[in-house]
C-alpha cells in the first residue's frame, strides 16, 4: 500500500474541471465507496500518471479562464494571472513528457494550444506570439 495514497477512479470523481484533489485520494482507512475503484498509486503507470495531471491542469486552466461560464468575459472565476501559471505548467509538463505520452501527446498539445489562444483573446492587452504563458516550452502559438 506504499504511503498510503490512493487515486480514485475519474468515473468516481467526475468532471475533472470540478474535482478537488480531496475526491481524487482517499483514506486507506476510509471504506471503499461502492462501484469506486481504489487504486495503490505504485499500480499506476506513468503516462496515466502524468495524463490525468495534464487533464487537472487543463481543466483547472479553462475555469480560471472563465470558460466554463457561457460568457467567460463575466465569469467571476476568472483570473487570468492564475491561468498564465497552470498554463505555464501544463506546457512544461506536455513539452517535458511528451515522448512517453504516445498517442494522448497530440490531443494534450491540442488542449494546451486551445488555452493559450483563449489567454490570449481574453487578455486586455495580448503578448505577441512566443511571449503567453507556456511558450517558453512550446514555442509561439498562432491561431
């Protein structure tokens, strides 16, 4: 059982954009909710591992960005110097791993690409390409 941390199935925790790192573990000592799949996070692969954190992350992203909202423009979540930070780390985590990611590589730089453009179109005043968060790693992005 290693540290004791398990991960808690996706189905379990729903949406991702709303689970909380809380319904995502769970209590060794806690009983095991019924259909819930507990798993010892030794057990995990990697790429699963680093792909439901990119998925955290991105959609983490989207909500600080107000895209959850149908007018993102008046979400009182946004907060774009949050979504600048999760979006500078989504990149470095999908720029850094992508070589072990197979075929989840694409659609993840595919979600990445489609928040920095979204940054970008919410920011008051954009930065040219090459300069929004994450491009460091990715390099510029262009609709």
């Amino acid at each position: 059982m290693g540290v004791g941390l398990h991960l808690l199935s996706l189905a379990y925790a729903g949406t991702v954009a709303h689970a909380s790192l809380a319904a995502m573990t769970e209590d060794p000592n806690t009983p095991d909710l019924p259909g819930s799949a507990v798993r010892d996070l030794a057990d995990i692969p990697a790429v699963e591992v680093i792909s439901r954190s990119a998925v955290m992350l991105m959609s983490a992203a989207a909500e600080k960005l107000g895209l959850s909202e149908s007018d993102p423009d008046n979400s009182p979540r946004r907060d774009l110097d949050e979504a600048r930070r999760l979006i500078t780390a989504l990149a470095g985590l999908v720029t850094a791993s992508a070589e072990y990611l197979g075929p989840h590589a694409g659609p993840l730089r595919d979600g990445l690409k489609t928040l920095q453009l979204a940054f970008r179109e919410a920011s008051a005043q954009p930065e040219e390409p090459g300069h929004g968060p994450g491009e460091k790693y990715t390099g510029p992005v262009w609709s």
